[in-house]
C-alpha cells in the first residue's frame, strides 16, 4: 500500500534532524564540547511529535546521565578493559529497566560505551562535560521538533482513509465470491490482506493520536479539528466494519442453504455495498436499500429455517449461511452512520 504523504512527512524529519544536528554540534564547537555526543543525542531525540520529544526527553536525561556515571565508575576501577565495556553496558540496561527508564535505554548505553575510550583522567570533570553535551543534544533538537516544520498529519490521515475503505470494500466482495461461488473457506490470500489491513488501521489510529499530541504545542483552527475529527470517526467506523469482515474469515465449512438465485443476489449486495464505502460520501441508493430490505428479510428466513431443521440438543445458532448474512447486514448497518455523518458535514458546508 502506497501514501503520498509518507515520503513527505519523512522528508521533514531528515531535514529537522539535520537542523538539529547543525545546531547542537555548533554550540558544541562554540563552547569547545565534544561534538559527538551532542550530535548522536540531538539525532536519536527527534520523534515524530513535538509531545514525544518532550516525554522522552524526562526520561532520556536522567538515563544518559545513569549511564555516563555507570561508565565513568567502570573506567577508574578497570581502565580500558574489555570488562569495563561489559560492565558498562549490562549495569546501565540493568538500572533503566529498574527505574523504568526503557525510553532511554539506547542513549544510556552509548553514552556509557563511547566515553570510556576518550576519558584517561579528571573523571569526574569528563562527567560534568558529558552531561552537558547531553543537555544540549535533548534541548536543541526539542526545540527544532516544536518550532521547524510542524507536523501535520491529517492530510495523511485522509489519504490512508480513503485507501483503506477501498482495499476494505475490494476485501469484503473478493471474500464473499469466495464462499458463495467458489466455496472456498480457506484463503491465505485473503487471510493475508485482512491481516495487513489489521496493521494499516493500528498505524492510522497512532497517526491520530500524533495529531492530537502536535495540537498541544502549535495553533489549530476549528475547521481543521473538525476535519481531523470526522476522518477519525470514519476511521472507527472501518475498524467496526473490519471487524465485522474478519468474522467471514472465522467460517470452515461451505456455506449452504442458499439457492443460485440467492448467491447471485447476495454478490450484488456486497457490491452494492462496496460501491457505497469506496464513494467518498457512502451514499446509498433507492436500489440499494431495496437489496438491504430483501437481505433483511432472507437473514430471518434464513434464520428460522435453519433452527428448524436442527433437531440437536447442541447445535451452533449461527451457521455460515447466517454469518454471512450478518456480516452484509452489519456492514450496512455502519455505511448509514457514515451517510449520516457526511451528510450532515456537508450541510455545515464543511466538504
């Protein structure tokens, strides 16, 4: 799957982290730091948002400083040894993970494992100069993610969503000519886009919370909340709907009891169905809520018929026929919620 907006977004960091990398060494080379330290914090501390700089920052700079003590202790006791690097860096992972400081857990080693090759004496003053690379590596490029470039991610966010109810859509009719017309049950094809499409919605749901995050920190109108707000509505709405989906990939046997006729009408349904999640208003026509009515209405036929004719004390009380029939009901059901919702943005004149 393809986004426009993935390159961009990547193409903001790598230019901020440059910024940033700029930024730290030259104060570095200014106050005669060594720039190496400086340069690596500055690169490993720039996050996606302003608000996970920040956050990992509390963490990163009581780690490093952890592993900069760590080391130095080390070096006094063994000198350049091979145990020195060993003990460095297992006591440092070992104390993050305690204080639960796994955030910086990366910085914390490096910092312990590069400072002992450059540090032969005045331990404690290679320390207090460490540190203050540190401090300056975390400051700067916290504020090269806040000021430069903000990210912005509810165009991507709309993009993403676009594509997914199309693949979702192409899913859900690809499935259904499966167990109506080819009566396959098993489908690692299938099985695998369904996976995929699982990770895609985790992703779009983290780019939101990304969103929300960079809001903390730089202006936002109305028009731009309501916007993001509604694209993340849709995106609950196709977590439900794929949710829905997977329960066609849960069915093991054929799916039965229904005539050629119906099968027919049941693929036209779920084109039906397709054609409203792929258009950018889901509207549904007349003629479709004609074959919703006639689906309704064969799922509760469907339905008393099958309990019918089992006799079992035990039986399962929805069978494939059934499930299949919820699923295309269910799926429905969450296409007029998006109507509605579109709708009603487009009387605000928000479209």
């Amino acid at each position: 799957m393809k986004y426009v907006r993935r390159f961009k977004i990547f193409g903001g960091r790598l230019l901020k982290t440059g910024i940033a990398v700029l930024l730290t060494t030259s104060l570095c080379y200014l106050l005669n730091l060594p720039m190496v330290f400086a340069a690596i914090i500055a690169i490993v501390t720039i996050e996606p948002t302003a608000a996970d700089s920040i956050k990992k920052g509390r963490v990163r700079f009581p780690a490093a400083l952890i592993g900069a003590s760590l080391s130095m202790t080390f070096t006094y006791f063994f000198g350049h040894e091979p145990l020195t690097y060993t003990l460095a860096a297992v006591c440092t992972i070992y104390v993050c993970n305690k204080l639960k400081l796994e955030a910086g857990t990366l910085i914390a080693t490096l910092t312990a494992i590069m400072m002992i090759p450059v540090t032969h004496d005045y331990y404690f003053l290679a320390f207090i100069e460490r540190t203050s690379t540190t401090i300056i590596g975390l400051v700067v490029s916290t504020l090269v993610n806040i000021i430069i470039l903000p990210a912005r991610f509810s165009e991507q966010i709309k993009t993403r969503n676009d594509q997914l109810y199309q693949e979702t859509a192409d899913l859900l009719v690809r499935r259904c000519q499966e167990l109506l017309l080819e009566n396959k049950t098993n489908s690692k094809e299938s099985q695998k886009k369904h996976r995929h499409l699982t990770n895609e919605l985790k992703k779009s749901f983290q780019l939101c919370d990304y969103q929300k995050d960079e809001w903390k920190f730089h202006r936002h109108t109305t028009k731009e909340m309501r916007a993001f707000f509604y694209e993340y509505k849709k995106l609950e709405h196709l977590q439900q709907i794929h949710y829905y989906l997977g329960n066609l990939f849960s069915i093991t046997k054929e799916v039965q009891m229904f005539t050629s006729s119906e099968r027919e009408s049941l693929l036209e349904i779920a084109e039906s169905i397709s054609n409203s999640m792929k258009d950018s208003r889901h509207q549904l026509t007349e003629e479709h809520v004609q074959k919703i009515s006639i689906l309704d209405k064969l799922f509760w036929d469907t339905h008393e018929r099958i309990h019918k004719e089992l006799k079992k004390k035990y039986h399962h009380h929805f069978t494939p026929s059934t499930i299949t029939l919820f699923v295309l009901l269910s799926v429905h059901d969450g296409l007029e919620e998006l109507e509605h919702m579109a709708r009603h943005r487009l009387e605000r004149g928000e479209a």
